[in-house]
C-alpha cells in the first residue's frame, strides 16, 4: 500500500508500508493492503507506521483526516513530531 503524509508546512512520509495504526476519534484502528474505501477523521494520539511486519515508525499527531482509495492512504495532519 502506498502512504502519503502531509502537514500543512510539509510531506512528513511517503512511500510504501505494511499498513497503520492510528487514533480515530472513536478509538485505535488499523488500515492494511488493499483495504476497502474509507474516509474517517483522526484524533490526537499516536500513529504507527508499519514499514514491514517488524519495522515500525512512531508519531505524535494533532488529529486529522485519512483516506484510503485504491490502495493509496493519504493522511492530513495538523502536525506531527516523531517518537
């Protein structure tokens, strides 16, 4: 899956993943490969990159919004800072 992070000031990441976690504002979950459709908004909290079954990436971020289309995750943060 591909995955696409920006901030308003810069591209955070972008590249190809396993999948992530992050905080919705109903609480934690995960989007994977070839996930269905989804458009949901994001809390603050902690977002995990899963760049392979066992090499992840930890964030801070400010809430937001993701969307997944055709195997592309796009995440809009407010901002972020690394863990």
């Amino acid at each position: 899956m591909i995955l696409e992070i920006l901030t308003p000031e810069k591209k955070l990441f972008s590249g190809e993943v396993y999948g992530i976690q992050l905080p919705g504002i109903t609480g934690l979950f995960e989007i994977l490969d070839r996930h269905a459709p989804l458009v949901s908004a994001l809390a603050k909290g902690n977002m995990k990159i899963l760049k392979t079954k066992t090499e992840f990436e930890y964030y801070t971020i400010q809430g937001g919004f993701v969307e997944v289309l055709r195997n592309k995750a796009t995440i809009l943060i407010e901002g972020a800072t690394q863990v």
